[in-house]
C-alpha cells in the first residue's frame, strides 16, 4: 500500500464513490423514459427481481464457497 493508508484509504473511497455516480448518471436517463412508458413499472419490477436474483445467487455462491 504505502505509507500514507489515510490517503490511500480515502482516495480508493472516492474513486468508488465516483463509480458509483457515474453508473448512476448513465442509467439515470434510460430510467426515465422507461417510466414514461405504459409498460415502465412492470419492467422495473422484472428488472428488479432478476437483480435480486443475480445477488441472492452471489451472496450463496460466496457463503457455501468460503
């Protein structure tokens, strides 16, 4: 790491922090006309549950793993 874990601490959080916004920032606008749609909220509640599938299946792939 270095010698500075302060720094190097608080420099990796901000560059996850901005990672985050900027996938945020990009799904921000198909969000939105996805809801201006008639079909917008059965479509977040598919997309939603297949998420929630995905990281279910991640998080017990991890626990029986580890």
């Amino acid at each position: 790491m270095g010698d500075d874990l302060v720094g190097t601490l608080l420099f990796f959080n901000i560059g996850v922090e901005l990672g985050q916004l900027s996938i945020v920032a990009m799904c921000l606008p198909l969000t939105i006309w996805m809801f201006k749609r008639q079909w917008g909220l059965k479509a977040s509640s598919v997309l939603s549950g297949a998420l929630i599938a995905v990281g279910l299946g991640w998080f017990i792939e991890r626990v029986l793993s580890g």
